[in-house]
RNA sequence: GCCGAUGUAGCUCAGCCGGUAGAGCAACUGAUUCGUAAUCAGUAGGUCCGCGGUUCGAUUCCGCGCAUCGGCUCCA
C-alpha cells in the first residue's frame, strides 16, 4: 500500500501508512507535544485527535493553551457533567451546553430542582467518571437515524435540535464517553482522564432557546482549566472581584443606598455618593460646552397625546409609567427627545444654524422587570447625559465621528476599555425601510471613517432607528452598555420638524439622539468597579483627611483644616481620641487619596505630612505646597 | 416577568430536634495623650423581612407577600 503524505504543523513533510489518525502521526514527530494537545486542525477544520489522516492533510495542533483549546476542554467537561447529571438523576433531559467565556454550562429538564448541595454529588460523579479514563468516541449517522436514536433515549431537546437543522445537512456526528451520547459536531478532547481541574459554581433558570415562550430549564454553570493552578487562580478572581463589587462598596464607603421601603430600583444618593455624581456632571457640562452643545431642561411628564404622537405609546408603553393630571393622561417621560424636539419647533429654523445640540442632563423613569434590577447598573430612575443633534444629511456624518470622538475622549478620561457594537433595526419598529437603511449606512460609514472596529447586534436597535452601543465591562465581566449613538430620520418626520434650505424651500433635519456616559447611575457602578472604590483624586468625594496625632494638635489641626478647604480642596478631619495607627486604617478603608498627619513636628514648622493611599510618605510640607500639589493634578479634569 | 437561593444588631455572620437570641467590628461612656493599617475597660443595641396558619408555645414548621442575590428574557 502507498504511504500518504502529510504536512506537520512545522510546515515539514512526512510519509506515513494509510489511515494514520492525528496522535500517530503527531507521536513519531514530537511526542511530547500530544500532552498538551486537546485537538487538531486538518486543512484548517477543527478536528479530534483520533481522526484519520489522508493523503495531502495539512496538520496543526490546538493547544490546551490556546483560546480554541480551553474552549474545547471546557466544552468537554461539560458533556462529563452532563452524563454525571443523568447517572445521578435518571430521566434528566440534557438539551445544550457549550462552552463560554469563562467556563461552561449545561441545561437540563428534571422534575425537581437543582439544589445547591447536588453541585457536589455532580462533581464527585464527575471526578469518577473524569478517573475511569472513558475515551470520546465520534460516531456519524444520517440525520433520521440520529433522530430515531434520541427519541428512544428520551431526549426530546437533542431531537428538535436534529429537526431544525437546514435541509442540506444529512448526516450528524454524536459523541459518546462511558455510556453517555450527546449530539455535539466536536472535536473533544481524547479521553476523559484529560481533564485535570473544574469546578461547577450555580445553578440557574434558563429558558429553552433563549426564549421567554419556552419552557424554562436547569442551567448549571462550571469551569474548567488545564491545571488545577489556573482554577484557583480564577476562583480567587472571583473573590476579589466580588470585593469590587459596587453594591457592596456604594455601602463601605458611604456613596449611596437603595431602599426597601423606598422601592426597588431607585437610588439614593448619601453626600459622598452625591459628590462624586455633581463632579462627573460638572465635568459634563464643560465638556459639552466646548463641542457647541446648548444645554436645555424639559418637564418630568408630557401629555400621554404627545407621546402617542412619537410612537412610544405604541412601542413603549410597557416601559412607561403614567399619571392622571385632572382628567388628562400624562407620560413620566422614559426619554428626553419629545421636550428637545418642542424646543426645536418653537420657531422657523434655517440651514445657518444647523446643526443644533442640545444637551439635557435629563432624569428618566422605565419600568424594568423585577428580576432585571441590579445595584446602580439597572435601576427604574436614572439620569442620562442625552443630547438630540439635529442636522442636515450632509452633516450627519461629521456629527456622528464628533459624538465617537467624545466618547473615545470621555473613557480615556475615565481610564475605560469598551466594545463596540452596531445594533440593527428590531421587529417592533416604526419607519420605512428605506430609512432605516439610510441611518444604518450613516452610523457605518461614520465609523468606518473614524477606523473603528464593532461588532454587529442583529434587531437590537431602538423602535425609532439603528444605533452604535459602546459597552464597557464591570468587576465579573459582564458587558453594561454607556454610551450610544442612535440616528433617526422618523421622530423627525412624525414632528414634522423642518428648516429652510438655501433654496429656500423646507428640508426634514436628520436627529441624532445620543448619550456619552449613558445613565449616571450606571456609569458610576461601573466606575466604582473600575477603581475598585479607589477614585483618581479628582473624583475622590474626599480628597484628604487631615490626622492629629494627639488631642494636642487640635487647634492647629483646624486652623490648618480651613486653610486646605479654602483652596477648594475636598477635606475632612479626624481629630478623634484615638490612636495615629487606628485613624489611618480608617482613611486608608475609605480610599481617601491623602492622609495629612499633625504632630509636634508639623504644628513646629507650620507644615502637615501627607501620607498618600499607597502608603507613601511624602514627609513634611508647607500647606500651600500641598494644596497647589493637589490642584495640579486635577487641573487636566476640571 | 420566569427559575433557584437567601433574608437574625449599623456591618459580617453563629444559632442543634420548636421553649421569645449570641460573637466580632462599628456606636456610646470612661480611662489612656499615643507618629503612619485596629489601646484597654464598661454600656447600650433585635417587631429574628412582613402577614397569616399549625402548635400550649414559632427566629425555627407550612402558606402567601415583600426585598436581595445568581441566571434567563429585556435594556441605559
């Protein structure tokens, strides 16, 4: 029989014997390199390692180090869970469980719920079956047959799963380990006994394809790592990132609360809180100033008429709280947009003065579902930083890249990674199609010019037009959108709004609704997380504390006191009987940037000595030093 | 809204099989006058989330509600 030939992931050649699979071949090349080998890619197709070889295959291997790897090692561990699932709770209907992000998750349908404890009982199961060394075995069968196999082992999910596939697909791959059969197109790794670190960490509601119609199933979420190190290390991210947590910091450091007998999802701002929300809006209404924003203020509630005339009475409503004013029904305004437009429209506009921006700091209210509430990041009022531009068509690109600039501005100001996102027109909408496409083109043409990357957000635009979302990350990860741009041609129509074009003739202006740092409330969550409560010292609500080592210093102590204050700079004191050591450890858990101590030498030489957050001394200084040292470095941000 | 878990002092948490509750920190009082992450002692502090039910008796068991947490769906 004639050898075949193969190009080995070093771009070398070599022969070898008919129906060679990936592992031969790889062991008589560099054996070495299968222990950390979890698949391969043949001709660029991810593949198992037990897989055959034919004659002209271009080999590589996916490393467990990799992205695709750990992915496919998590996904792995995940069908391990799931047959542990079944093997403890008999009649558990497994339905998807892929990998993600940060692990793995598996759902399932079973009569009872998952409690917490059974996560245990799985796991040991798990570390059994991960023990035994069951080999992953790929098998094809034509989809009925597939079908035919499922429905006899009681799996109506995997069943449904075969049904949907497009008609062109005739066969499907199943994967089995030690009794258990999932359908899954794989790879997988070679055996079970290559897992070597997991954990499984909640269980979760989750309805079946995502959809609320659906019947809601069992998640369990896990993860899984190629050394039992890399686990630990990740779960001891978890704890410090539960540290940053912003619910829990809003209440250390004294920012903000949210009340039971207050209601759910409103925030109430303690002064510190309110500190650190009047300097981000300060900063705002500068910055807003220099890009030629107006800045404007509408009522709290609108006629309900006012609110059908825009369509969010009729794609809106749900979000919307109403109100009864003497017989007529009012709209609690869930947006800014109709009082900006009303502003527009109080006299003739022309061509000259376009484009038009106008900024509101505007408080809104949206009735969000109970179970969506979280901390500052969701909440049912919040405070946007909105502006609606009403431009020409031929400004409108321009507008656009100026809004992305800002945003770029605003989060390396605030020191944020984000992603980009294009979200596109959803089912529930109003305007024509040709619309819709004319602002999706102007969002994409704009970024494009700006050289921006994004993604693209299938349907979830607004009901009035497409939008670019800027998304930045929280302590856990998760995704919270801030800023957007959203482009509309349809308000502008449903208001008729116009101005008059150099021929003298009425134009329809092109509105751009628009919001830098999002919501304020949520902003600020996210911030919290991102400093871990440890704000730059322009944002610090307390910028210095001023610590006397001894009653004895109490006097200069506030004569000192009065003299950093009047120079603008956020100071509290600490003049308690107690120990030097005891008020640090105080301001140091409240993360003020500056301790300021006064003992003999200080009051001596009329001087203070700062001690910073890091723990840094700066030895004795004049006040004026210190003062003029701290307006310094605020002067860039205010 | 849906699934699950949780709710005890200002905070973090104990509390067995039903017999009306404890610790540490914080607070307050006193002593101490102290130099860069916790001085000592004492005192006070609770509708055990709320409302019903079972029981001689409920923080504990059951039901309903409210709220929080983790997800799902939805969104800034």
């Amino acid at each position: 029989m004639r050898e075949i030939n193969i190009t080995l992931p070093d771009g070398s050649k070599a022969s070898y014997p008919p129906g060679v699979t990936v592992t031969e071949a790889i062991s008589s090349w560099h054996k070495e390199k299968l222990k950390s080998a979890i698949a391969a890619r043949i001709n660029g197709v991810s593949v198992d390692l037990s897989r055959p070889l034919q004659n002209g295959d271009a080999l590589e291997l996916i490393d467990v180090s990799s992205e695709e790897g750990l992915s496919i090692l998590r996904h792995s561990i995940s069908h391990v869970m799931a047959q542990a699932v079944q093997d403890i709770f008999p009649g558990a209907q497994v339905a998807i469980g892929p990998s993600i992000e940060s692990g793995f998750y598996y759902d399932f349908e079973y009569g009872q719920a998952f409690a917490p404890e059974d996560l245990e009982k799985i796991e040991t199961r798990m570390k059994e079956i991960v023990a035994a060394k069951h080999p992953f075995q790929r098998r094809e069968l034509p989809r009925e047959e597939a079908m035919a196999f499922f429905r006899e082992r009681g799996e109506p999910y995997k069943v449904e799963l075969i049904n949907d596939l497009p008609g062109d697909v005739k066969t499907v791959s199943l994967y089995g380990q030690g009794g258990y059969v999932d359908l899954c197109r794989g790879p997988h790794i070679s055996s079970t006994g290559k897992i070597k670190a997991f954990k499984l960490l909640n269980v979760a509601g989750a309805y079946w394809r995502g959809d609320e119609k659906n019947k809601m199933l069992q998640r369990i979420y896990g993860t899984g790592f190629a050394t039992d190190k890399a686990l630990k290390e990740y779960l001891h991210l978890l704890e410090e990132a539960k540290k940053r947590d912003h619910r829990k910091l809003g209440r250390e450091l004294d920012l903000f609360q949210i009340n039971e007998d207050a209601g759910q999802g409103l925030i109430i701002f303690h002064p510190r809180g309110t500190v650190l929300r009047n300097l981000i809006e300060d900063w705002e209404k500068k910055e807003h100033k220099k890009r030629g924003y107006e800045m404007v203020m509408g009522p709290q509630i609108l006629k309900a008429e006012l609110w059908k005339r825009s369509g969010h009475f009729d794609h809106y409503r749900d979000n919307m709280y109403f109100t009864e004013v003497e017989g007529q029904s009012y709209g609690i305004k869930p947006m800014n947009c109709l009082s900006h437009m009303l502003i527009y429209k109080s006299k003739i506009r022309s061509y000259r003065d376009l484009p038009i921006r106008y900024f509101e700091l505007g408080t809104v209210h949206r009735h969000e579902k109970t179970g969506v509430l979280h901390g500052l990041m969701r909440v049912r009022q919040f405070t946007q930083d909105d502006a609606h531009i009403l431009c020409t068509p031929s400004q409108l690109n321009a507008e656009i890249r100026a809004i992305a600039d800002f945003v770029g501005y605003a989060m390396k100001i605030f020191g944020f990674d984000y992603e980009v996102e294009l979200s596109t027109r959803p089912k529930d909408s109003i305007g024509s199609d040709e619309e819709w496409e004319m602002a999706t083109a102007a969002l994409k043409e704009a970024m494009r010019d700006n050289g921006m990357s994004y993604e693209i957000n299938e349907g979830d635009g607004a009901f009035y037009g497409p939008k670019i979302d800027f998304k930045l990350k929280d302590a856990l990860n998760r995704k919270w959108q801030c800023a957007t741009i959203q482009c509309d041609f349809t308000l502008p129509e449903r208001f008729d709004l116009s101005y008059i074009g150099e021929d003298g003739e009425k134009h329809r202006p092109v509105m751009l609704h628009r919001v830098i740092l999002g919501a304020i409330e949520r902003f600020m969550g996210v911030l919290i997380e991102h400093y871990a409560g440890a704000f730059p010292l322009w944002l610090a609500p307390v910028q210095a504390v001023l610590l006397t080592v001894t009653d004895k210093f109490i006097p200069y102590g506030e004569e000192v006191l009065g003299r950093i204050a009047d120079a603008g700079i956020r100071v509290e004191k600490d003049f308690r009987n107690e120990k030097l050591g005891y008020k640090i450890r105080e301001a140091q858990l409240q993360k003020i940037p500056y301790m300021l101590v006064i003992g003999d030498r200080e009051m001596e030489s009329g001087q203070i000595s700062p001690r910073q957050r890091d723990g840094q001394n700066l030895g004795a200084v004049g006040v004026e030093a210190f003062t003029s040292l701290v307006r310094e470095k605020c002067a860039r941000f205010e």
